[in-house]
C-alpha cells in the first residue's frame, strides 16, 4: 500500500534528522574558557503590561555578580496602560544603570515587540547585547556565564530558558508540565542544529548577540512587519549570512527560568501565534517543518483507518514505535545537557498527544489570525 512506503521513508527521514540533531549536540564547544574579558553589556528588555513582573526582574538583574561599571539596563515600555510607566520611572531614577525608554507608536514595516526592541538597542552602549523578557528571573550569575560563553569566541549565544510552575490545580499542573517537556525538546533542537552553526530556533528570554552582528545584517529587516519572530526568525536570519560563529549557553548559571502563569486563552493565542511563523522561516526550515507536518498527519490518518477497521493496526504501531524510541532517545540526551530529567516522567502522556497538538496548531496558526498581547 502506498501509504505504507510514504510513511516508511518519511520515518526513516524523521530518525536521520533527529540523529543529526544528537550529533550536534556533541559538537557544541561547552568548554569554558581560561582567557576571560568582561565585555560591556546591555540588557534590554521590551515590557508591555509588565507592571506585576517588573520589580522582581530588575530586582534580580541589579543584584547581577558582574562588575557595575560594565553592564547597563535599557528598558521600553511599549505604549503600557497599566503601572509600568510608574515602576519604570522610580526605578530609573533610583539606579543609574537603568535607562529608561517610552515609546508611543509603531514605524511601518518595524512593529510591535521589534520596534521596542530596536529603540532599546539604538540606545544600547554594550558590545554585548543580551535579552530577556519581564516575567523571567535570571540568577545573580547570568550576566558572568553568558559573558563566559562570549569569550570562547562566539558571535550569538542563545541560551535556555526552563520553565517555573505556579499554577494550582492539577489540570493546570499537567499542562504545565506538558510544556516544560516540549520546551525541553524544543531547546535541544537548538542545541543539536547549533553544533552544526545552524540557527533553527531561540527565545527572547535568553537570548544575545554582538551589537555589530544586529547592525551588519540590517536588523529587523526584512522580517520587521511580522508580529513575533524577534528571537528565532532573527536567529534564522543571522544564520543565513553564514559570517557568525552560534553557541549555545549550557551552564546551569546562564538559565533565565520563566514563570508559568497565562490563562487557557492566552496559551491558546500564544500556540497558535508559534504555528504562524512558520511561513516565514527560510526555505530548507520551512521544508522541514512542512515534512514533519505531513509526516504526524499522516500518522493521525494511519490511526483513524486502523481505529475503523480499514487498516491493521501493524503499520501505526511500527511507526509510532519508532517515532516514540526515537523522540526519547533526543529527549535522554537533551536531559542530560539541561539537567531536566524528571520532566521525562511525562513522555509517554506527552508522545501521545504531541501529533494531534502539533498538527491542529499548524492549521490553527497558518489559517486564522490570534490575538497579541493586549
């Protein structure tokens, strides 16, 4: 049946990347490095409605084990209607390293997060820029590790960013946790395609790059007028130029954890804005992405038939066999690197789920609009 052979080969596909992508991961450089220049950095940080998280952020930033006269905070407040303004303003006047940015409209083909992003690096002193989000806590060594990470000669760090729960209830819990696995997994993607000096994917909670890196490729552009895509289509495209060295920060001291506490409604908006981008990745990504898409939904179809009686149940079972055997064997070893064992517990719940997930947030993101951040 012609089906059999298309998903056959197309499990064969799967298993050839995810094994490329545990190459990878050997191939990144997490030597640390003896020769050691405290760079100056600026941290900036976009914060819309930011008022509940901003104090404890810069809180934990001013309190950064790193010598006060070579690091700075630039923050901007993108068009707030809450007390962010207030926060900002006592902050800024209290502490001379905080820089204080407001900013009250869009420029054309520069919106949204991208046009408070690009205000704070014009304003940037650092040959390091790093970035975070305002709901994050980066421990007091953050600044040191990534600086570490930058002095092995690297142009673009990203780093990762695991995920707090603080939800009560246990549904809320499950999804939680759920999360944390596929962020886990998402992270050792970026591992894994970092070794080979290819940006697939970041986050902009723990993510930094040299200042000449953003100035010589233009910044935003070209990608300004996208919504979201400050962190991996920015990452994408740096990677395209193929002129700068990516690493990848794996020390426990560069983590930046995040705290998990959106609604079902924001969650949903936010899975749907991830399954838009993309058809805006490069061409090889966008191919990849495509293939895994067709691959799950034609997983998701060997299910039905069988559950119907159409088809047996060998051929699903063969595929999802191997498919979970080697989800796993990627998920072990972006474990050991992040030191995120016990999220493992969860990867039979999770492997189940993940086809129908992966496959309805495709649709849902590439076929209706969602809702930004209000």
């Amino acid at each position: 049946m012609i089906l059999s052979y298309i998903l056959y080969v197309l499990t064969a596909l799967y298993c050839l990347f995810l094994l490329f992508l545990i190459v990878g991961t050997f191939r990144v450089n997490r030597t640390i490095s003896s020769n050691k220049k405290n760079h100056f950095i600026s941290v900036i940080i976009a914060a819309r409605n930011e008022d509940k998280h901003l104090s404890f952020l810069l809180d934990n930033l001013l309190k950064q084990d790193y010598p006060q006269d070579k690091f700075e905070i630039i923050i901007v407040n993108d068009r707030s209607t809450d007390k962010t303004d207030y926060i900002l303003n006592n902050f800024s006047k209290k502490y001379s390293q905080i820089k204080y940015i407001s900013i009250q409209d869009e420029i054309p083909g520069l919106v949204r997060k991208k046009r408070a992003l690009t205000e704070g690096v014009n304003h940037a002193q650092g040959e390091v820029l790093l970035f975070t989000d305002a709901d994050c806590r980066p421990g007091k060594f953050w600044l040191s590790s990534m600086n570490e990470v930058f002095s092995r000669g690297f142009d673009v760090i990203v780093g990762y960013s695991p995920l707090e729960c603080r939800s009560n209830g246990f549904g809320k819990k499950i999804i939680c946790m759920l999360k944390k696995l596929e962020r886990l997994a998402m992270f050792t993607l970026s591992d894994g395609s970092i070794g080979w000096n290819w940006g697939i994917t970041a986050t902009g909670r723990n993510f930094a790059y040299k200042k000449n890196v953003f100035e010589s490729i233009g910044g935003y552009e070209g990608i300004g007028h996208i919504p979201s895509g400050d962190d991996d289509l920015f990452l994408q495209k740096i990677s395209k130029s193929h002129s700068y060295k990516l690493g990848f920060a794996t020390h426990p001291d560069s983590y930046v954890p995040s705290i998990e506490k959106k609604s079902g409604s924001q969650t949903f908006q936010q899975e749907k804005r991830r399954g838009s981008k993309w058809r805006y990745y490069p061409a090889l990504i966008k191919s990849v992405s495509l293939l895994a898409f067709i691959y799950l939904f034609l997983i998701l179809i060997t299910f039905i038939l069988a559950l119907a009686g159409v088809l047996t149940w060998r051929l699903f079972l063969i595929v999802f066999l191997v498919k979970s055997l080697s989800d796993f064997l990627i998920l072990l070893r972006g474990a050991t690197i992040f030191r995120e064992y016990i999220s493992l517990l969860i990867f039979p719940f999770v492997e189940v789920l993940y086809a129908p997930y992966f496959v309805i947030f495709g649709l849902l993101g590439t076929f209706s609009k969602y809702k930004w951040k209000m």
